[in-house]
C-alpha cells in the first residue's frame, strides 16, 4: 500500500497569489482534488488530504498530518505569479 498526501497550498485567509480574479487557494484545492480522483483508481494507492476545503492550516500542521498518516509521499501543490 502507498500512501500519498495531498496538500493544497495556502486556503482560509491566505490566498496565495491573486490576479485575473483567481485565487491561488482556489486553483490548488481543485487541482488536488483532481489529482487525488485520478490517483485513488490505481490499486494499492491510498489518497489522503491535508485540506478539503476553504481553511488555513499552517505549514507545520500540514507536515504533521503527513507524519501522522505515514505518508510515503507528500505533495504540495503551489502557483506562483511573476511580475
């Protein structure tokens, strides 16, 4: 069994980058979710969430559930916006 976390960056009062009227929080948690759908149909791969929903967790809770959950990979996913 591999077990894998899937960690949406940023979310809660913490946007991320912002432009074009999008969120990086948004984009992340949606593109997780996606990620997380394809990954669950592969036998033997078990999916986990640091975050479902619109919620700020800090970077060392994000790691602790990873740890917790003897996570085999942890995969954090950002978009980041240049000038």
């Amino acid at each position: 069994m591999v077990r894998i976390v899937l960690d949406a960056g940023h979310g809660g009062h913490d946007p991320g980058a912002v432009a074009n009227g999008l969120k990086e929080k948004d984009l992340t948690l949606s593109i997780v979710k996606h990620i997380g759908r394809l990954l669950s149909e592969y036998e033997g791969v078990e999916v986990h969430y640091t975050r479902t929903d619109d919620r700020f967790l800090e970077l060392s809770e994000r790691a602790e559930i990873a740890n917790k959950l003897k996570a085999d990979y942890f995969i954090s996913v950002h978009i980041n916006a240049g000038g």
